[in-house]
C-alpha cells in the first residue's frame, strides 16, 4: 500500500526530509520511492491518488511518496546526502530551472538512453522550452511536468475611475509597449495631500516583475556560449537595471515602499491583495493568481493581457517555470521510476494532474481541451501554443545567477549600486563559478 508524509508547514516538511534521508524505512519489492517538492496540500493528495492509480494498474508495484522542503529550490543538501549514503530515492520531482544544477553535480542520471529507447518522436509531444529547461550538456535529465506563464493582469474598475478604457488593454489590440503601460499607470496613480501614494497603477519591481522579467522583454541576452561567458556587456541585459533605477526614480522608491508596505506587507494574510481592493490597477502576476481571484475576489470585474514589449509591434514575450520528473543517481529502482515519470508526464498523467491542479501541461495537446483548460486558464494557455514562452537560461549556475540579479535590483532600487557596479557584481560572482562546466551547449529546440 502507497504511503504518504504529509506536511503541515516547512518546518514539518524539512524534519521529514530529514527523517527521509537519514532513517528511510525498509524498501518493499518492486517499491518506488518518490520525493516531492510540490508539497501543498492539495498537490500532494492528488500526486498520491495518480500514484494509488499507477499501482492499480501494476500488480506488485509499490510507491511512496515523500515530501521535501528546502531552504530554496536550489538547495541540493538533501539530495546530495541521500545520493552519497545510497539511500535516494528512484524519482526526485525538482523544478526544471535547477535540472542543469542538479545534473552538472552528478545527481541525476541521463535520461537520454531510455528516451532514445522510446523511439522516435519519444518527447515531441513536450512543449520545447520545457524540455530545453530540462536538458544539461544535449541530454535530457528530466521530463516536463506542469508549467505556468506570466500575463499583464488589470482592475477594470480602477481604469474606468481613472478615465481610462479597459479596451485599451484588450489582448485583441496586441501588448502594451513599456511607455504606454507608464502613461496609463500615471494616469491611475493618486497622491493624498502630502504627496503619499493613495493608489498606484504598476509597481514594476512588485510580484512576478523580476529582473528576468524585463530582461526577456528587452531582449536580453544571459549567456555567450562562443565564450562561455555571462553576458554583462549586452545591452538588454544592463537595460535591465537602467529601467529599474529610472523607474525608482520616478516612482520616489521610498514613497513606494511605504505604500507596498502599508497595502501588501509580507504578512498579509492570503487571500487579500492590493490588486482585489484597487489600490494597485496593474500587476504582472503568474498564470495561477487568475483562480485566486475568482476564489478571493469573485465580483471583481477584472482582465489580463500580455506583458508590455519595448517598442510597438513587437512580438508578445514572457516565461513560464515548472518542475520535471528525474532520477537520481544510484537510483535503487530507476527502470520503475522511469515507468511512473513516464505516466505523471505522459498525456494521461497531465490530464488528471492538470485538471485539478491551478498548473498548465507542458502536453501541448492538452492546451486547447476544454476538459483540461478553464475559461480563466485559456489566455495562458494560448501564449503557450503561440510560442510566445520560454524557460530561463538553464545554466549549471542558473540559480546563482537568478539571485544575483534579484540582489543587484534591490541595491539599485535602493540606490546603493549603478546599473553599471550591478553588472561588474553579477560578473564577479558568476562567471567563476561557471568556469568549471565550460564549455556549455544550450540546446534550443523549435
């Protein structure tokens, strides 16, 4: 019978990863151990009723199921642990951005020779950015599980008080460019008497608007690989910081974060937000923040359009994130942690997954069935099928570099660093910890 460590918080999570490593239980014949890092609730009920379904349909098999919680993604203590003392499990579910991490340390085990024993046409059915976010060195070390993506999302109530027609925002009318999103955020935004914010129109530092953000709608290029270099010199990548501190400037940083303060502290509890109050009438936000609305906020009359492009007619623009199914190395039962990461994956699995869970399929033939998408998933969903999303730069100092440049926005929104002292930090820090892997092939499917 399948078993499940059910976690009630991080620390919980964290003493059971414990517990998971340093005393696992005896294994059963023919058992898949799994450890988790979609621990939610919710997720993990669901992923133990796919698992009860997969040992239905194979007589003899066991799994278990084991959440892991880390100090972040990243963090590969516990698996390291587990890998070296040959006590690890047989499928390790990561997020895709640390699979090149991961596997650059020898803690993943190639999946190229079983997909190439698949046949051909094994992995088409994958979105390509999903399998490229999953591939080190021209080989698969994952398979794509769910994914999200990033929209403009906007309060049309706040843009009618403000004078301004939601149709403007329209997806139909194609994306706002960066100067047209200021133009009607100046227009939303109101002062009290003493010059304090009262409303704001687009806080381009708040939720999903991450330095990766801006990057991939300037264009930004990360990684040479004539050079196995990170790319500070280019010009998009620097833009980055440039539009953050004239942002700040404009906006008065610390004006804004009073305002941030006072209307989304970090202590809010869930299901509040200054976007369903009005106090903020824009916000770039995850796919999965739609049905939070329509569960925390049903009457709000509310849109989503894409992420604004730099200059006019340019192409829409934005990422998505997710985790993928490994096997670790000296997995004690890969070919059966192979099987099931093929039916979690697999068209089956994301069915059931996906129509449950707040997530989008990396299955790109479950993106347009309406059994799967709901009404407030079919924007995103579309912007996947149009190619409009693509992964961050998987890199084996993927990580690193996310946190670098987090760290960099904050010390120029604070005014600590230029534009200029962030990209000689970013390459400071990084690029010695990339020398070892190089050179490095980035894989760029269609």
């Amino acid at each position: 019978m399948s078993r499940v460590l059910r976690a009630a918080g991080l620390a919980l999570a964290v003493a059971v990863t414990a517990a998971a490593v340093g005393c696992a239980p005896a294994r059963q014949p023919d058992e898949i151990v799994v450890w988790t890092k979609e621990i939610g609730t919710d997720q993990l009920a669901q992923q133990q009723a796919m698992l009860d379904a997969f040992e239905a349909d194979h007589p003899g098999v066991t799994t278990r199921l084991v959440p892991v919680a880390t100090r972040s993604d990243a963090d590969a203590t516990a698996l390291i642990t587990a890998v070296r003392g040959g006590t690890g499990p047989d499928v390790f579910v990561a997020d895709r951005f640390t699979t090149n991490q991961f596997a650059s340390l020898g803690l993943l085990q190639s999946l190229q020779p079983r997909v190439d024993a698949e046949g051909p046409g094994f992995t088409d059915g994958y979105l390509p950015f999903a399998l490229d976010e999953a591939t080190y060195q021209g080989e698969l070390y994952g398979l794509p599980w769910h994914t999200d993506t990033r929209g403009l999302f906007y309060n049309k109530e706040v843009l009618r008080d403000a004078g301004v027609d939601p149709a403007v925002m329209d997806p139909e009318n194609g994306p706002l460019t960066i100067a047209e999103l200021r133009e009607i955020a100046d227009q939303i935004t109101v002062t009290d008497d003493s010059g304090n914010y009262e409303r704001m129109g687009f806080v381009p530092w708040d939720q999903q608007a991450w330095p990766f953000t801006w990057g991939q709608i300037l264009g930004a290029n990360y990684f040479d690989e004539q050079t196995c270099t990170i790319d500070v010199d280019d010009p998009g990548f620097r833009g980055i910081y440039e539009l953050y501190q004239e942002w700040a400037a404009d906006l008065d940083y610390t004006k804004t974060d009073a305002f941030m303060a006072t209307y989304a502290p970090e202590t809010a509890p869930e299901g509040t937000s200054p976007f369903y109050s009005g106090r903020i009438g824009m916000q770039i936000v995850y796919s999965g923040f739609a049905p939070n609305i329509e569960k925390y906020a049903p009457d709000l009359d509310w849109g989503v359009t894409y992420p604004p492009v730099l200059d006019e007619g340019d192409d829409p623009i934005t990422w998505s994130g997710g985790p993928a199914w490994t096997i670790p190395t000296g997995a004690t039962n890969a070919d059966g942690g192979w099987e099931l990461a093929k039916y979690m994956t697999g068209e089956e699995g994301q069915r059931e997954w996906s129509s449950t869970q707040q997530f989008l399929p990396t299955q790109a033939s479950l993106l347009d069935d309406p059994t799967v998408i709901g009404d407030d998933a079919e924007f995103f969903a579309q912007l996947l099928l149009d190619g409009y999303s693509s992964s961050r730069p998987p890199l084996p100092v993927g990580s690193e570099l996310w946190e670098t440049m987090n760290t960099g926005r904050e010390a120029v929104l604070l005014g600590d660093s230029t534009p200029e002292e962030v990209m000689q930090e970013i390459e400071r820090r990084i690029q010695p910890q990339l020398d070892p892997y190089c050179p490095i092939t980035l894989t760029q499917r269609e």
